[in-house]
C-alpha cells in the first residue's frame, strides 16, 4: 500500500474514526503521527497508519483500548503485496511465517507449522496422536492452547491468520468430537453443557466433553451461541444435575443467564461460569467458577460420582 503522509482528518476518514478519537489514541497511547515537516502539523505515515488500522480493528471487536494499543504498538509496517517490514527492519512473507508458541516443544513448533501450511491432514494426525498418548486434558493444556493462543497473538498484531484459525478450530472440534464414552453410561446425562448466547468460542467446553467422555462421565453438549430461552427449555426438559456455562469474552457474560439458571424450576444442583468473559464479582451466589479444564472436570465427575452413590443406596 503506497501511502503518502496523511493529515489526521484524511486518517480519520480512512479508518472510519473520529478525529477527537485519534487524538485520545495519540495522547493515551503514543499512536500519533511520527512525520514531521517543518513548520506543519505532524503528519501520518504508512506505519503509523497500520498501527492505527491495528487499534481501529480491536477495538471495533471489544478488545480494551489499553490492550489494542499494546498489539498495536508492536503491528508491522504493511508494504506492497502482503509482505509486512518489522520495525526491527527484518521482512517476512504473508504476515509473519510462524506462530509463537512459547515453551510448549517441538509437537506444539510442528503443529504450528503444519497450521501455517493449512495442512489439515497433519493437523488432524498431531491432535488425534497427542489425545491418543497423553489423554484430552494433556493435549489441550500442552499441545492446543499454546498454538490457539500463539494464533490469537498473531492476528491481534497483523490481522492475519484468520484462515489458520478457523481451520485449525475444524481439526480441533473434529478430534473432540471422536472421543467416546469409555464405559456405557450409568442412566441419563445428568450434566448439560452450554456456550452463552452469541457466544462463538466453543473449543474450551468441546475440550470439556471430550475430556468427560474420556472420563466415561455422559452429558449433553449444546453447542456455541445458545440463546437463554434454549437453554432453560433444555434444563426444563432434561433436568440436568450441573450445567456449565462458558463465555470467553466479557459481552458474552451476562450474569443474567446463571440467575436465570438459578431460578429455574428444574434447578440444577450446580451451575458453573466458566471461561475468562465471566468476572466473578459481577456473578450470582451460588454460582462456581472453575478456572482450567482440570477443575471444571474434577466438578463434573464429582457430580457423577454422588449421583451413582445415591441411585445405588
Ligand atoms: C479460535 C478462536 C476463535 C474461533 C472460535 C472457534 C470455536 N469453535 O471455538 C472463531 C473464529 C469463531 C472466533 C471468533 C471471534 N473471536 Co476469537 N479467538 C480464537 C482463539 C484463537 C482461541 C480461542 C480458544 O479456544 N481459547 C482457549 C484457550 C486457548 O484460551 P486460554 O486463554 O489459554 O484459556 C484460559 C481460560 O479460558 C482457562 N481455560 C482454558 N481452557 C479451559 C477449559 C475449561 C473447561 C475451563 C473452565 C477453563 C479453561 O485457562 C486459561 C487461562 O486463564 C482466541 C485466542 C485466545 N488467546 O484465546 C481468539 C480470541 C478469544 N478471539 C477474539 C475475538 C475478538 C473474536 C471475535 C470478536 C472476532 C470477530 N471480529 O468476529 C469473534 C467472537 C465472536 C463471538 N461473539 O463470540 C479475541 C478476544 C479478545 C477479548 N479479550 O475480548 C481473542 C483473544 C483473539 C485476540 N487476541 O484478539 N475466535
């Protein structure tokens, strides 16, 4: 993109946002303009225009300005043909050739690469293989949350991937989704699980129902963005003994939907908010709020567990 420097009112009709924004940005976070020509107002540069496309685009998504600006400090120069310039000067094909994974070793390195590849084939065979060795639990807290996050990093800060995302989540739901029981359920599912309404982010409870099944533990899994009616008619229908809510951002975490939980006429013996959009003083009492996968798991297997102990006695 061959941009010459802008004024901040030309800016500010490229990205859609007012000037009196722009200023906030530069003041707050230091996104201003970095051209200065003598004796005029600074001026905005191709780089500096992409950092503010950055803030512009997390913050249109509910990413906090503090946040977005922190992405967006450290966005890459976009230049001609979809190649990025690092301000280290380095320059990498398409938007960065890697995803970070930090610490999480080489399946982890090689998932990411084969991600990038969008070679669904070896993404598949990485997730299937790891669940096969190391159990669900395992494989999503070493293997899959290192490379979601690491892909959440990437396209915070250059807007790419979103092809990497969308079908690594596929191979992910897909590995899940072929779990089974491990042993034949003892009566019906007693636990229901529920992504909150709007809510699209569904792999941590995916993890979660892969993760009791494994655990021969049945249950019922309804899936991403659940309006609440649906939901209280599935507890209505289904009374079921613990139902786990997951919101992954806060616009998602209405605590009117655990009350509502709460107060139904089935009402479960537990109901658990959980995911990282749910803030636990907003929350109703008598709500839990497990916070990885281990813990929600130990709850629902222990909710099993005294179900099986009174049927027997
Ligand atoms: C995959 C993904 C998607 C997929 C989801 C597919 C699916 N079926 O789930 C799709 C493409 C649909 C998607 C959509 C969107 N996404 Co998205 N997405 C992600 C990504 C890459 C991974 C999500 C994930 O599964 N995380 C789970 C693990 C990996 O997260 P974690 O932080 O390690 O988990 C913590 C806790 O959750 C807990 N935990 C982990 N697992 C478990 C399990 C259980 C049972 C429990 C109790 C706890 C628990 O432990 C961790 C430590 O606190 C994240 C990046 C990220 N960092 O999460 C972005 C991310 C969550 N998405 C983001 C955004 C902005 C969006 C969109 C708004 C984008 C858009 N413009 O449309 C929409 C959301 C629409 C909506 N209404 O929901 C932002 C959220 C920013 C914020 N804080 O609000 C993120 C963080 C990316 C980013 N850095 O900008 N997304």
């Amino acid at each position: 993109m061959a941009v010459e420097a802008l004024s901040a009112g030309a800016v500010a009709r490229r990205l859609g946002v007012a000037v009196t924004t722009l200023r906030t940005w530069h003041q707050r976070y230091g996104l201003g303009p970095s051209q200065h020509v003598p004796g005029h107002h600074r001026r905005y540069t191709a780089a500096d225009l992409a950092r503010l496309e950055v803030m512009r685009r997390l913050t249109a998504e509910g990413v906090s300005p503090a946040e977005a600006a922190r992405w967006a400090r450290q966005a890459p120069e976009t230049i001609s043909g979809g190649t990025v310039r690092h301000r280290s000067g380095t320059v990498r094909d398409g938007g960065g050739a890697t995803i970070p994974v930090g610490r999480a070793g080489p399946v982890a390195r090689g998932l990411a690469r084969a991600a990038m590849r969008l070679d669904s084939a070896a993404i598949s065979e990485t997730i299937s293989r790891a669940i096969a060795t190391d159990g669900v639990v395992d494989t999503w807290d070493r293997l899959l949350r290192p490379v979601l996050v690491g892909i959440g990093e990437r396209h915070a800060a250059t807007a790419a991937l979103v092809e990497v995302e969308h079908l690594v989540s596929r191979c992910v739901s897909t590995a899940f989704a072929t779990v089974t029981m491990t042993r034949p359920a003892f009566g019906p599912p007693r636990i229901l699980l529920s992504c909150a309404y709007e809510e699209q982010h569904s792999l941590p409870l995916e993890a979660l129902a892969a993760a009791l099944a494994e655990a021969g533990v049945s249950h019922r899994f309804l899936g991403a963005r659940v309006p609440l009616t649906a939901l209280l008619d599935a507890v209505d229908r289904t009374g079921p003994a613990a139902v786990v809510v997951w919101s992954h951002t806060r616009f998602t975490a209405d605590p009117a939907q655990l009350s509502a939980l709460l107060a139904a006429p089935r009402r479960p013996l537990l109901v658990l908010a959980a995911g990282p959009g749910w803030q636990s003083d907003t929350l109703p009492a008598g709500v839990m709020c497990p916070t990885d996968l281990t813990e929600a798991l130990t709850l629902a297997v222990a909710v099993r567990d005294s179900l099986d102990r009174s049927a027997v006695s």
